[in-house]
C-alpha cells in the first residue's frame, strides 16, 4: 500500500483523511475492462456517481474543495487511470457551471453529472490556438434570442460521449481575451458533429468538435458576454492543480511498484535493493514523490484558505509535479528491466499515462512563462 503519512500534514482536516479511506475503499474495487475505451469511461463514470466520488465534483453554491479533488485524482490515479479521467473530466467540464452558472443551469445539469447519470466536456482548445486561449477564432454571434456557434474544437476530453459542454467562442466585445464567451452545449442540436476521434498513447475518448451553425439559447451563455476567458482561467485555476495531482498518483504507484520489484529480484544471490546505485534511484524517487505532495498540497490548501487565485501556486505544482513523476517512473520502467517495457504491465502503463499530463491544461513550458511573470509581478509590486 502506498505511503500515507502525508495525510498527517496540515494541510488536511478530518474530513479529508475520512474521503481518502472511502476513495481508498471503492478504487481497489473498479474493474473495468478498457478494451472498449468509449464505453470503459462511461461505465466508470457511472460507477463513481454511484460510489458517491462522484460528489466533490459539483456544488450549486460555487465552493469547490480543492483538496478533495486532489485527494480524490492521486487515489484513483494510484490504481486506475482512466478512471481519474472519469472522475476528473465531471470536475473540468462542469467546473463553468459550479463558479458561474445560473440557478436553473445548476439545477439542470450538476445533479446528473454529480450523480453519473450525464458526463461533461470542456471545450476550449482549437486546431490553431492551443495554449493561447486568448487566440480561439470559434465564433457566437447574436440572432435574435439565440447565438450561432461557427468553428472547431479539438482534443476535447469526453468528446464524442459526453452529454454536455462547456464550450468557449468569440462574441466580440474586445480583442483577445476580451472578447469571448462560455456557452453550454449539448451534441443533439443541428450542426453539431463530431469529426475525428483521437488515438493516443494511452487511450482517452478525445475527439475534434465541429459547429456548423449551431443556435444555442442566449440563456446557454455561462455568466455575461465577454467573460469567458476570466471564467476559463477561473476553472482551470481549480484544477490544474488536480493535474499534479493525478501524476504524483501515477509516481506513488510507479515507486511502489519499483520497491516490490527490488526487494524481490534477487542478483548475484542478494536483493536488487541492495546495489547502492538501485538505492540512489529509489532516493530520488521518494524525494521527487515528497516535494511533488507539498507543492500540490499547498496550492490545493491555499485555494481552499480563500486565496482569489493561485495561478502561481497551481502551476508550480503542475510543473514539477508532472516533470517529476515522468522521471519517477523512468527509473520504474528501468528497475524493471525487460519487462519494465512489456505490453500490459503497470509501470509501462503509467510510462504511457503520464506523458499527456505534461502538456494537457497548460504544457510545462507554458507553465515556466506563467510561474515567471507571477514571480516577477509579485517582485515589482513588493518594489512599489
């Protein structure tokens, strides 16, 4: 069983040990095969709404328990990593709704995502803009009492399978950032297609989304004209941080993994552990493993203490958490040997699942930009 002394720091209150036991409890039990992926993450989906896991990831007063979702992602990334998709995905694709939405978009959509009964999407990146949110060309233009959607979406977790998105476009009351907007969108409205689903190297249900003409309701928009981008920086200020967490869930796994392996394996008549140069890998893991916790844990911690944003704090946390967790599960792989590279096994697995996590909502280098100009900000206003 994984090490969890960090549960001890004070960073956590009761309540949280508690909801660790219980995600504890139901991860061990989620099997599903994941031959078919489309119908794997449904499932899951469906049993964690169940579970009640499902619970953290809406609320209709807009206070969202960072740490729990934190606690949540590493647990279910610890043993199944699809399912913290699942579970992660509910979070992200409704995340607009919780902060921003409307009463009545609240009560149509957080209880059946809460429950399982509807899985959510986050639309936001484009074939062009990527990382640049600021450059979605996607448009919503005003026509009477709705808006028609133009443009394409890609790489958008859940699409093809998901029941709602939150979907970001350009209305036009400034440039840039200024000028888009947040919408909900659901697949069965004309013009809405689906057209590429995408393979990775760990299968996800990902897919490019195209609006040829879509007419939402001008009551689908998610808070007012123009804010889109605020409200998209707003969600993934919550949850980026959970990114961290998912991969020091993956590396936990992968040095648990690697301690069985070299306690086992026996060279020259001796346990594998006992090379001094196996002992030096296993060192590096577990400080990469620690430090990865507390910058997660403090930037979960510091949102939850009120912080109006921790985009700094978040995208440290990010940074270091995936960057590490690719190295702690490297010297996984290579503990491993030969079969650290065998179809099917755990750490090749995690080698293929950790990978997407550092480009995903913000790739490393784009966080460096962020944690730079923060850092610099924050110097120039203490110069003031």
């Amino acid at each position: 069983m994984a090490d969890q002394s960090f549960l001890s720091w004070p960073f956590f209150e009761p309540h949280h040990r508690e909801w660790a036991a219980r995600v504890e409890e139901v991860a061990i039990g989620l099997e599903v095969d994941h031959g078919d992926t489309d119908a794997a993450c449904s499932h899951l989906v469906q049993m964690l709404g169940a579970a009640g896991l499902l619970h953290p990831t809406a609320n209709e007063a807009g206070q969202l328990d960072v740490r729990t979702l934190c606690l949540t992602r590493e647990i279910l990334a610890r043993h199944n990593g699809l399912a913290d998709f699942a579970f992660a995905m509910q979070g992200l694709g409704t995340g607009a709704i919780s902060l921003f939405g409307t009463p009545e978009q609240k009560a149509a959509w957080l209880p059946k995502t809460r429950s399982g009964q509807a899985i959510s999407a986050f639309a936001l990146t484009e074939p062009q803009s990527g990382s640049d949110v600021a450059n979605s060309t996607m448009s919503a233009t005003l026509d009477g009492d709705h808006y028609v959607l133009r443009g394409e979406k890609t790489w958008i977790s859940n699409g093809g399978i998901a029941d709602v998105y939150t979907m970001f476009a350009r209305t036009g009351e400034g440039p840039g950032s200024r000028g888009l907007s947040a919408f909900i969108v659901t697949p069965d409205l004309p013009g809405f297609e689906v057209t590429e689903r995408l393979q990775t190297i760990a299968p996800h249900p990902l897919a490019t989304l195209r609006f040829n003409d879509v007419r939402v309701p001008a009551q689908a928009m998610i808070g007012e004209p123009g804010e889109g981008f605020r409200i998209a920086m707003s969600v993934l200020d919550v949850f980026r941080s959970t990114v961290a967490a998912a991969a020091l869930g993956f590396a936990r796994r992968a040095l648990d993994e690697a301690l069985t392996r070299v306690g086992a394996r026996h060279v020259q008549g001796a346990p594998l552990f006992d090379l001094q140069m196996v002992q030096g890998q296993i060192a590096d893991m577990a400080l990469d493993v620690d430090a990865a916790a507390l910058l997660v844990y403090r930037a979960a911690w510091a949102k939850d203490r009120g912080a109006a944003r921790v985009t700094r704090e978040a995208a440290m946390a990010k940074l270091f958490a995936t960057d590490q967790a690719q190295q702690v599960i490297d010297k996984a792989v290579q503990l491993f040997g030969g079969d650290g590279v065998r179809s099917g096994t755990t750490v090749e697995s995690l080698y293929r699942e950790i990978r997407a996590l550092r480009i995903y909502e913000g790739a490393s280098d784009v966080q460096k930009v962020v944690i730079a100009r923060q850092t610099m900000a924050a110097h120039q206003e203490d110069g003031q």
